[in-house]
C-alpha cells in the first residue's frame, strides 16, 4: 500500500472529517443528499457500485487491512484510532467508514413499464426492518422498494449496514401518497398484493404469482391502513398456527419473497 494515497488527518476540527461527526446521535445525511457506508464489506460494495464515494475514513490500526479501498478518486482519510472514536462518538471496532452521495429518489426516474416486481412500504419505521427488507428485495430480485413519507430515512446508517450493500444495487424511490401510487401502477398492469392479517385474505399458499406485482408491507405496529388496503388488488396471508397472530414485518417479506418469486 502507498501510504501517499492517504490524507492524515490529526486535528477533529477538520472539515474533512464533518460528514462522520457525531454519528452517534445525528444522521444529519437525510438533509446533506449524503449517506455513510460502514463496515468493510459494505464499504467495498459501495466503492464497487455506480454511485458516487465522496471519501473514506479508515482508522490507522485499520489502514494495513484496506488495500481493496484505494480504487476510486474519492479521498481518502486515516486518522489515529483515538481521534476515531471522538469523532464518531462511539466504539469504533469496524475500522472504516465511507461518505457516499444519494441517488435520486424520485419515481419520475422510473420506467415503469420495463419493471415486474416492487416492494411497496409506507411505513416501515424501524432501520433494522428497512435495511432487512431491501436486503430481501436484492436477493429475490426485486426492481426496487418504494417507501411512503412515514418510512424510516432507508440511507441512514443503521439501514445501510443491515442491507450488507445492497442497497446499492436496486431502486429506492420516495412517494408522498401511497394511495395513489397503487392506482397509477395497477392502471399499467401491476397486481398489488397486501401483506394483511384478515380472514378474507387469501392464504399465501394458496395465491398464484401474478407476472408483474408490488407487494405491499405494512407498519410494524398497525400494519396496513383501510385505505391502502381498498387499493391493492389482492389481499394475502401467511397461514400460521392458532395463537400467533403476526410476524416480523422483514420476516414476512422473506415469505413472501419466496412464494412470489419461486
């Protein structure tokens, strides 16, 4: 490794180092068009993908172990280990960090008609479940996930990390009414399945995957509202024993995803 591909970074007041400040309590991101990437394989997975890296942040006991990192023309950051975790604000045992620029999330960006499979939110709320379920859409193959104004931010940190990077790789698109979203793409051929605990829901077993879908996934605590529900062209439920009534909202789209996609 060429140590002259690295900026040392001695003094926490350095501008340099603002998009890590503090990530402890803030994702001041969401508002900046920026992300934070963490972790080595995430971080690799960003460099790797098509959107932009603005710099890297790699701890000095760390530098040895990131030799994949130097691709790219971002700039790229060591600071001492200590001054690592004053920055951050917490343990810093991953060793990097990456600034990277958001993509647009605006649906005007999609061709609709080239697409098949979608995943609909409007309302995750918890990082951990966002981050899970785009990692679920990658795998099985999705186009992307559409999140509603009541979703958790899908770029902040936390969600990033659980996705593993894969967010990099499939569309994240924002609308502001969810109700209306369902009616354009059902207009263009789209079947829009609930994910809904009702006994008029059709048992997952029992529903033949339509070609072109959007499965709709609800809030972790009330699940899908009335008026989402009247919209979708299909209700459909995970058979479970007597007694337990849901699942985890990212481990029913695991089932989902499954039956959908199989």
């Amino acid at each position: 490794m060429n140590p002259t591909d690295w900026t040392l970074v001695n003094d926490l007041s350095d501008h340099q180092l603002d998009p890590f400040r503090d990530l402890r309590h803030r994702n001041p991101t969401r508002w900046s068009g920026t992300f934070i990437a963490e972790g080595y394989r995430v971080v690799q997975r960003l460099i790797a993908s098509d959107l932009e890296v603005q710099s890297v942040l790699v701890s000095h006991r760390r530098l040895s172990s990131m030799q994949d990192l130097l691709a790219g023309t971002h700039r790229k950051i060591v600071v001492p280990q200590p001054i690592a975790e004053q920055l951050v604000g917490y343990n810093f045992h991953a060793g990097v960090l990456a600034c990277g620029r958001r993509p647009p999330a605006d649906p005007a960006t999609v061709d609709w008609q080239a697409t098949k499979h979608w995943i609909v939110l409007p309302g995750t709320q918890l990082p951990d479940n966002l981050g899970s379920i785009i990692r679920l859409g990658a795998a099985f193959g999705v186009d992307g996930v559409v999140l509603g104004p009541r979703s958790a931010d899908p770029w902040s940190r936390r969600a990033v990390r659980v996705s593993m990077g894969n967010i990099f790789s499939i569309s994240i698109i924002e609308m502001g009414d969810i109700c209306q979203f369902l009616e354009d793409i059902s207009h263009v051929g789209f079947a829009t399945i609930a994910a809904a605990i009702s006994s008029e829901a059709t048992p997952l077993t029992q529903l033949v995957p339509p070609d072109r879908w959007a499965l709709v996934l609800g809030n972790e605590a009330d699940g899908l509202d009335d008026a989402i529900l009247r919209r979708c062209t299909h209700a459909a439920v995970v058979p479970m024993r007597h007694g337990v009534d849901s699942l985890n909202v990212s481990d029913a789209a695991a089932v989902f995803l499954y039956h959908l996609t199989r």
